[in-house]
C-alpha cells in the first residue's frame, strides 16, 4: 500500500478513485505516565512516555485507515492528514484520513 501526503504518487496515474478513508483510536493517559509527566514538568524536558504513547496510537490509526482502503480494493492512499482532538481530560483522539484509489 502506498501512503503519501501528497495528492498524487510520481510517476503513477490514479485510474480509480474510492473516495475518504479514515482510522481512528481514542487514547487516554496512563497512571504511571502521568505521574512521571508531573515530575518531569517540574524539571522540563520531552515527556517521553507521552511522545512513545501517541506515537503508537497515530500508528494504530493509520493501520486503521490502510486497512479501510484495502478493503475497497485501493492500492494507495493519497492527501494523508493526521488530526488530534481532545475528548476530555486525559482523552485524545487520533484520526488518521485520506483518499483511496488506485493507481498504475
């Protein structure tokens, strides 16, 4: 499966359009982390455990996505954005959207 951010891939033609895919995961904190995180604003610096956790859920979310377009029978998956909301305090969702086509 191509992935890309672009709304073309080079040198390939899209000779079917599926239309928008998407791959969500709505995370939360982790006790631990959080208290770690308290600690470490204290002092400054990169939250790490914060950085490895929405690492993974932007990864969960574009496998998600990729899946959906598979299904459709797209082998690429152009205009790739990532976008995160806050669903309450402590609760973020990760979406992951794009077009499906295919292309030769």
């Amino acid at each position: 499966m191509i992935v890309t951010n672009i709304d073309t891939v080079p040198n390939k033609a899209i000779t079917t359009h599926y239309g928008l895919v998407m791959g969500s995961i709505t995370q939360t904190k982790h006790v631990g982390r959080d208290f770690m995180a308290a600690l470490k604003s204290i002092f400054g610096g990169e939250l790490v455990g914060y950085t490895e956790l929405l690492a993974d859920a932007r990864k969960q979310a574009e496998t998600r996505m990729i899946k959906q377009a598979e299904s459709m029978g797209a082998n690429a998956v152009v205009n790739v954005r990532f976008s995160t909301a806050q669903i309450m305090t402590g609760c973020a969702e990760i979406l992951c959207y794009g077009t499906a086509v295919t292309v030769a």
